[in-house]
C-alpha cells in the first residue's frame, strides 16, 4: 500500500488541519477536531448537521459553508463520528432556530446521531432528523437497516441548504428533505475495492475482469459479482434498478448525478454521463440538471455511481440557489 502519509493513526488529524487552512475563508475546526463549522453562522436560520465517516471525502466536510451544512463530524475511516462529537457540533452551530441532522442510513451513524439529539433536546434544542437511503442496490446490507445512504446525500445536503438560507422552518425544512430522498434513487459499481490505511489491504478481491454490481460506498458487497461489460451496458443495467424502483412519470425533469469513487477519472464519468442521458432520454425523462465527479467517495476505488433525483420547479430553484463551500460552488 502506497500512501501520501506520516502515520496512520494521524491521517485524519493532518488532514483536517490542511483542510481547514486551505479554506480558512469558509470553515475553522471546532475544538479537538471534533467538527468543522461554517465560520460565519446567520443568526435565526436554521442549522443544519451532518457527517459520518472519513475516506468519502469531500463528504461531508467539503459541503460546510454557505447555501449547504453548518457542521460537519468527520469520524475515523469509514466509523461513524460520537455522539458526544455530535452534540458538540449541534451546541457550536445552533443560533436558536433549532438543528436538522441528515444521516445516512447506517446502523452506527443512525444510532449516534440519534444519542446526539437526544442529549441536544435535553437541553431544551429543537432538533429533527432526515435519513437518507437512496441506494437501490440491495435492501439490506452488514452496514444498514434498509437502504443505505450513499451519494444522493448530497443533494440533500444542498436542496435543505437552499432551504434554510431561505429561512424555512425546522418542520418545513424536514418535509422539505424527506421529498427529495423520496424522489431520488441511486446505484453504484465499482471496478477495483478500495484500501484502508489502517488495513493495509483491499477490502474485498476483484479479478482483472471483473466488476461489483451494487457496492457501497464503504466498499460492502452489492447484488452480484459480474464480468466487466462496456460503459454503455453499464449505464443501463444501474438506469434500470433505478428507474424501476422510482418508476418517474414520462416526461419527468431529473437532476443526473455521476459520482466518482475516488480512482475514476473525469473522462470516464462523462463518458458515464453521455451514456446515461442518451437512456433517460430513451425512457421520455429530461435531464434539467447535471452534476459530474468525485463527491462521495471511497478513498481510492475506482468505479462510480449514478444518482437520479426527480425535480420541479421549486426543487430546481432551491438546486440554483448560490452556494459557497470547499466542493461546491455557484
């Protein structure tokens, strides 16, 4: 294993550091790196918390600032944060008009968060939570109860974003994420496993010819192991689960969101991109919306996601709204 570090153990402490120097103009660490919060909080909006584990970067870190989350807990690789990281993060970034939480459907990052809001409302904080789980890969997996959530949280993240700089409320904000994860379906496969440093080996075994069909995004197994196919097979084998579990009206509008794992170059993903308009097209669906790289990764597999999240017009502008963060940007 080849890897730009000092020591394992102080892999997410150095690269914190680095992160929030190289954009000291959106975020500052919370105190024994517990969390990363927007430097400048808007009094009377309200807050809005996520995180999870390490190695997805820029998940969740790089979406702290401006239209998207006001905290962000990075845990260890792939571990949830702590409840008591949380809670810390809920206290630094509560300016009064409570706190949402978005959590993907993990078992440990779902009970953690709920522990958090627990000790968070005990102080007299409003709190309320939105799960996503917008894998249709499989219903169950070692990591979660039900769907997992993977690279749709994102969008998410940025559409309750808009939201709250629009000062919507705490239950309108929960309505309002609870809709688009409804909305939204995605599907990863990946070409190679991914390496944890701590590990020092894959975690799991892909021959040269092979591909997981369905991984998630901490590398868990998916529906089936299959030979490589071409992009375009690919492409339509993921549009396939994901349209026949959304099952989106003809003519529907969507946001398109190709997702790389980390080991994929962007020639590959638009060349992902360019295969699946031409199948939403065939399938009456307009593609309004485009987001393209490596946002909720994998640390180094390679390999991708498409994510397919119906839109309208209020969604659309909310998705427009200007957003300032260390990965997003308009």
């Amino acid at each position: 294993m080849k890897r730009l570090m000092n020591a394992v153990d102080a892999m997410l402490d150095e690269s914190l550091d680095g992160f929030a120097a190289a954009h000291a103009d959106i975020v500052e660490l919370g105190a024994d790196r517990k969390f990363v919060r927007r430097r400048a909080l808007s009094r009377g909006k309200v807050a809005l918390i996520s995180g999870g584990g390490s190695g997805h970067e820029p998940l969740h870190a790089g979406f702290v600032g401006h239209g998207m989350l006001d905290a962000a807990c990075p845990g260890q690789v792939f571990t949830s944060p702590t409840p008591d990281q949380m809670a810390a993060a809920i206290e630094a970034v509560d300016t009064g008009a409570g706190s949402m939480l978005i959590v993907k459907n993990y078992e440990g990052d779902v009970m953690n968060f709920e522990m958090a809001g627990e000790l968070a409302a005990a102080e007299g904080r409003k709190i309320m939570t939105v799960v996503t789980n917008d894998d249709v890969a499989v219903p169950n997996s070692t990591w979660s109860t039900g769907r997992r959530g993977v690279a749709g949280t994102l969008v998410v993240e940025k559409i309750v974003g808009a939201g709250a700089e629009q000062s919507m409320g705490l239950a309108e904000l929960q309505e309002l994420g609870r809709k688009v994860n409804d909305r939204m379906r995605s599907f990863g496969v990946a070409l190679t496993p991914c390496t944890v440093p701590a590990a020092g080996k894959p975690t799991f075994e892909l021959a040269v010819d092979e591909m997981e069909v369905g991984v998630g995004i901490h590398g868990e197994p998916g529906r089936r192991r299959s030979k490589l196919a071409s992009a375009d097979a690919i492409a339509e084998d993921m549009l396939g689960a994901i349209l026949g579990d959304l099952a989106p009206p003809v003519g529907s509008e969507c946001l398109l969101l190709v997702n790389g794992f980390g080991g994929t170059p962007l020639m590959e993903l638009y060349l992902m991109v360019n295969a699946a308009r031409r199948i939403l097209a065939g399938r009456g669906l307009k593609v309004a919306r485009h987001l393209t790289g490596s946002l909720v990764t994998s640390l180094d597999m390679a390999g991708c996601s498409l994510t397919v999240s119906l839109l309208d017009e209020p969604l659309i502008r909310l998705w427009d709204a200007p957003v300032k963060t260390a990965a997003l940007s308009w």
